[in-house]
C-alpha cells in the first residue's frame, strides 16, 4: 500500500512539472489557457487510475484528485468533458465497477456547486474539498456498494488529503514561478510606471512597420520643463503625471498606431501609413490637448503642463529607420529650442 501511494504522489507530482515544462517550451500563452488545465488533469485522472492503491481486500483510485482541482482552474464544459473522458477509462477500460462512479459524479456535481463559495486561498479551499469530497465519498461506497471498516475509511480520506494537499502545493509553486518569468521576460520589453512598450520594444516595432508599410510617421513627445514637476512636487508626482499623460497619448493613437516610452518624460508614436498632412495635424492635436489638460499629481493638486513634439515622417527605403529616428530627436530639440510647447518637422 505504501508504494502504491509513494507512486501516487509521484506521478501527479511528476505530471504537472513535465506538462508545465513541455508547454512553456512551445507556446506559454497555451498554459493559461482553460484547455491546457483541463488536459492537464484529465492525463492525471488516467494516469492515476493505472495505480490503484491495494489495502487488503480494497483496492480505491485517487483518480478525482486532479478533477477536484479543475473545477477551480477551467469552465464548467470542459471540466464535464473531462470527467467524462475518465469515465471511459474508469469503467470501459480499467474495469472499475460503474456504480462508483456514478457516486463519484453526483458528488462531483455538488462540488462544483459549492466550491465557488469557499474563499479560502486555493491551497487550502481544495484541500477542505478533498477532505469533504473524499469523506462523503466513502461513506457513500460503505452504504451503496461495500462496507468498509473505520481503518479503511481513515486510509482512505488520510490519503486523498495528503495527494490533494502535495498536488497542490506543487502546482501553485510552478505558477507562482511561471508568473515571475513572464513578468521578467515582459519587463524587458515593457515600461513598468506606464505598462506601455519601452525603447526595446520601440525599436521592434519600427523593424517590423518597415516590412509591412510604405510610410513610417514617428511622434517623440517629451514633456515641458517635467524636472520642475519632481523637484517642487515629489517623485511620486512625476510618477503620477507620467501615467496620465500615457493615458491621454494612448487615446491620441489611431488605429494601426502604437505609444512608448523611450525615456523619463519622452514618448514615441509611430503610425503606419499616415500621411505627411494628417501625421503634423495629429502632433498638433496632441500638443493642444495636453496644454489643455489638468494632470493630478496628488489627492489636492493639478498642474498644466505643455509637450514639445518632433515629427519624423519616412517613405520606407533601405535605411529607413536610423533616418526616422534622426529625423524625429533633432525636431524636438528644435521645439526645445524655441520655446517649446509646439511641433516642429521638416517640411516635404
């Protein structure tokens, strides 16, 4: 019996690392997915069911462990298929008497039915799930089926728990790791103040505007005077204004366009396939709105700031990009340089 339960352990153990570690190779979008969770726990339910546990005249599955813990992870309709999908297993394949699982699925139903209202944290909600569950569980199969001894029911729930409380612990752990990698790997393309793309992902995206558009208009829009902000305010008012001001620019962007943030107080647009005319109305528009603007720095004040704006407008060539970007910085220094709150460009 002991082994038995050691392999237990071990393969749902085992199960969640290695699909984890497959899916994170191919696409990691894919494990967020309610159809990676469910696939996941239906190949455990399988593989739990080809390891029964023998305990002298019993011999019990702890197959509804995984089942258990999808109810919380995916949508009812791919939770009822799998449950499903076992039972063809269960009764078709490994020959499991068909009247446990009907007691199995009745009590699943009222599971899935009350778990939404236990808020305890997950660890804890699905190991009192599998305590309820797996308690009415053998007190149905001693009344409707066989009976059993106290010992063997104690066994029986003792070991559920402690498989239920492993597989979870296990697979919040690989989560908890899999949400810091993407964290880190978004960092590294994402602004974290604005959650808008950084210089990284500036610079791809021209890359990839190259390939599929004829003109590229770029946008850098930089702050007026934004030190004064920080040093008369706080950082955190900087911060604040720097937020709002990502909000507004973002409702500035036309279809096809996209906003980051290159630096400090300096923002970068670029637009596909917009005209010269339309590219400087645009930059004139967002320059009006931000002089117009009341930026919230704090729970009491609101200060008026003015944006200067480079325009660079390309007609896509080899070399495009480097010229794009030159094009662009030196018109706002141009703004900077006379008087700023204005747009400066090179006139075709």
């Amino acid at each position: 019996m002991l082994i038995d339960f050691v392999l237990n352990i071990s393969i749902t153990i085992t199960g969640i690392y290695l699909f984890h570690r497959l899916q994170y190779l191919e696409d990691r979008r894919f494990i967020d997915s309610d159809i990676f969770q469910a696939l996941l726990m239906t190949t455990l339910s399988v593989l739990l069911l080809m390891v029964p546990i023998h305990m002298y005249d019993m011999v019990f599955s702890l197959y509804f462990i995984p089942l258990l813990i999808l109810v919380k992870y995916s949508v009812p309709y791919l939770i009822i298929l799998s449950v499903l999908i076992v039972f063809m297993f269960h009764h078709m394949i490994f020959n499991f008497d068909w009247q446990l699982y009907l007691i199995f699925f009745i009590l699943y139903i009222l599971i899935m039915m009350i778990l939404p209202f236990l808020k305890f944290q997950k660890l804890k909600e699905l190991t009192a799930a599998s305590i309820i569950f797996t308690s009415l569980y053998v007190i149905s199969i001693h009344i409707f089926v066989q009976p059993l001894s106290a010992f063997q029911m104690s066994v029986f729930i003792l070991a559920s728990t402690l498989v239920m409380f492993v597989a979870m612990m296990m697979y919040e752990d690989i989560n908890m790791i899999l949400r810091l990698l993407k964290r880190y790997e978004e960092e590294e393309y994402k602004d974290f103040l604005t959650q808008l793309g950084n210089v990284k992902a500036l610079d791809n995206a021209v890359v990839d505007l190259l390939e599929e558009s004829d003109t590229i208009s770029m946008l850098l829009i930089d702050i007026d005077n934004f030190s004064l902000i920080n040093d008369e305010h706080s950082h955190a008012s900087g911060d604040a204004l720097i937020r709002q001001m990502a909000h507004l620019l973002n409702n500035h962007a036309p279809t096809g366009g996209m906003l980051f943030r290159s630096s400090g107080e300096e923002f970068s647009m670029v637009i596909p396939d917009l005209s010269f005319d339309r590219t400087v109305r645009l930059a004139e528009a967002i320059r009006n709105s931000v002089e117009r603007a009341n930026f919230h720095i704090n729970d009491t004040d609101t200060v008026h700031v003015t944006v200067s704006i480079g325009v660079g407008y390309q007609v896509v060539v080899p070399n495009t990009k480097g010229r794009l970007l030159k094009e662009a910085d030196d018109m706002v220094h141009a703004a900077k340089k006379q008087g700023q709150n204005r747009v400066m460009f090179n006139p075709l």
